[in-house]
C-alpha cells in the first residue's frame, strides 16, 4: 500500500463475484463486454446499490472512468451515471474529474466518518453480519467493537438471547436500546425474557462513533468476553489490524487482550489496507468472516495465519475451515 485506503483489485471474469453478491447478474454482463460480446443490456434493470457498485469496481480497477464509457457498458443515460458519481463522491470512494471520476487517493491516517462508511458494501455486510451472529452463543459475554459492519451484526444479535453486550459504539448500543424500547411500548415496562444486557464504555467520540480514550481503555481492561467480534479500517499480513485512529488503536488492543476468542467481520475491500496503526496481529485472531469478493490470493493467505475462514454467501465446502 502507498497511502491509498483502498486497493485496486481485479474483477475477475471467471466466475468469481464483484463486491456485492447480488451484482452476479451485472458481473456477468459487464464481463461479457469486456470480452467483446455486446453491451450490457441486463444492466437497465440493476438497482442504484448494485450499479454504483459495479461503477467503483471500474474506477479502482482502471484507476478512473469516462461517463461515455460507463454509458456504453451499463447501457444507462449519461444522467444516471452522473448521478451515481455524485452519489459516489458524497461518500467519499470517487472524486469527480472532467468527464468522468478517479479513485480517492486517502492516507493512512484518514478515518471516514459513520455515514460515509455505512453507504459502502451494504449486501456484504448484512451476509456477514448474519454469518457472525450465528457464531454468537446465548448466554454469553461478547465484545463488540465499532463500526459499520458491527452495526450490521448488532442487528443481527437481537435474535440471540441472554447476550451480555460490551461496545465502545454509540451506534451499536443504541441498535439494542432501540429494540429495547420498542419492545417495552408494545408489552409493558418490563423487558422481555432473553433481552440483552448492553454496557457501553464511555469516552471520546470518534468520527466513526466509536469511543476511545482511557475511559473506554479502563472499562474493556476490567472485563472478560467469551468472544469478540471486530470491524477493522484494513487487514494485511504485514500490518495485521489496523485503524488511521491511534487512541482507537489502543481501545482495540485492549479489546482483543480480554478476549478467549477474536472473531474479524470485515468485507473483501477492507484486505490489502494498512491504517496508521497496528493494534493485533494476524496470529492474535480466531476467525474472518468475509465476503465471496475476497480474492483466492488473499484467502491462501489467510490460510496461513487463521484457523478459520468464514465466507459469507458461499456454501460451506466453498468456504474454508482451515
């Protein structure tokens, strides 16, 4: 990596995914036009997440996109492109050129706030979300650390009863103050059996809306999770986990320090990227749950360092225990 927070990786046309599972249909078309055989026709009937998708896909893997070209290969109006650029480029993943778009150059100390992550690779991260939360056990005492992908599973962590939840996200602890909530308006004031007990760390508010600081570092100290379940900025062999956020990198070591088991939820984009800095290398972590987007390369990788390989959307035999 060389200061860029995302890494260019080749959409294959072989069968394998593109970022987002439900795209297949789109990966297929717009592969058979790379390989010359027409335009891709499918495409007028892709929803706005699928084709965005498959448009920052393009943008990383050539390093930029004309709209003319984007015209041709969604078979779309050059309207809906731009459109879809600038929706890109709110989220911070594009920057709009003259006629066209390039990928945004970040650097390692770069931390994209809550909003602008959670518009990013949402079908990925609901699969793994629902992937993470059946390693869940009821009755247990999890951790889970910020971000948008453990946003996803806190959802999803609803359905496991008698969890003790620890989190040091705002976002995540309000997912079970909001069913809590709704729960007591439509049977009463007293929760309902199996409702989780949620304590939320205290400390400095990040730009992801995580709290950090030796608040948050004191409270995860003190206590013991049977699992934890991580969102990371970027995983690599050299650089392990890493955050561009060094106070959140302290709370995260912490974090992993309590934990009997380490449990990553990170989708395919997050592998090859490197933030400011290391908190747990790749020999600290029992299991990645992912996305079918992760390249074969970098699942023989991971093969070296974890025990097990969680890829969510693909069947069991595809996916690996190591």
């Amino acid at each position: 990596m060389t200061g860029r927070a995302w890494r260019n990786r080749n959409p294959r046309c072989s069968g394998d995914r593109l970022s987002a599972p439900r795209a297949k249909m789109a990966a297929r078309a717009i592969c058979a036009d790379r390989k010359g055989t027409g335009r891709v026709s499918d495409n007028q009937n892709l929803l706005a997440e699928q084709r965005r998708a498959l448009i920052l896909d393009e943008v990383r893997r050539r390093g930029g996109v004309r709209v003319n070209e984007l015209t041709r290969k969604l078979n779309v109006s050059d309207m809906t492109v731009r459109r879809d650029l600038d929706a890109l480029a709110r989220l911070g993943v594009v920057e709009k050129v003259h006629g066209g778009a390039v990928p945004v150059a970040e650097a390692s100390t770069y931390e994209p706030g809550f909003e602008a992550k959670s518009g990013l690779e949402l079908t990925a991260k609901e699969d793994i979300a629902k992937a993470a939360a059946a390693m869940a056990t009821p009755g247990t005492a999890i951790g889970l650390a910020g971000g948008t992908t453990a946003f996803a599973l806190a959802q999803q962590l609803l359905e496991v009863p008698d969890l003790t939840v620890v989190t040091n996200s705002v976002r995540v602890a309000d997912v079970f103050y909001n069913a809590q909530r709704s729960a007591a308006a439509l049977g009463g004031a007293a929760p309902r059996p199996g409702t989780a007990t949620v304590v939320l760390t205290g400390g400095v508010r990040t730009p992801s809306d995580t709290l950090v600081g030796p608040v948050a570092d004191a409270a995860v100290r003190s206590l013991h999770f049977d699992v934890l379940f991580l969102g990371v900025h970027g995983i690599s062999v050299e650089a392990g986990l890493s955050t561009p956020n060094l106070a959140e990198a302290e709370t995260n070591r912490h974090f992993v320090r309590s934990a009997r088991r380490v449990v990553v939820v990170a989708d395919h984009t997050k592998w090859g990227t490197v933030g400011l800095s290391s908190f747990a290398s790749l020999d600290q972590v029992d299991a990645l749950v992912t996305d079918p987007g992760l390249p074969p390369e970098a699942r023989a990788e991971i093969a070296e360092y974890l025990p097990e390989l969680v890829v969510a959307g693909e069947p069991a035999e595809a996916a690996s225990d190591i």
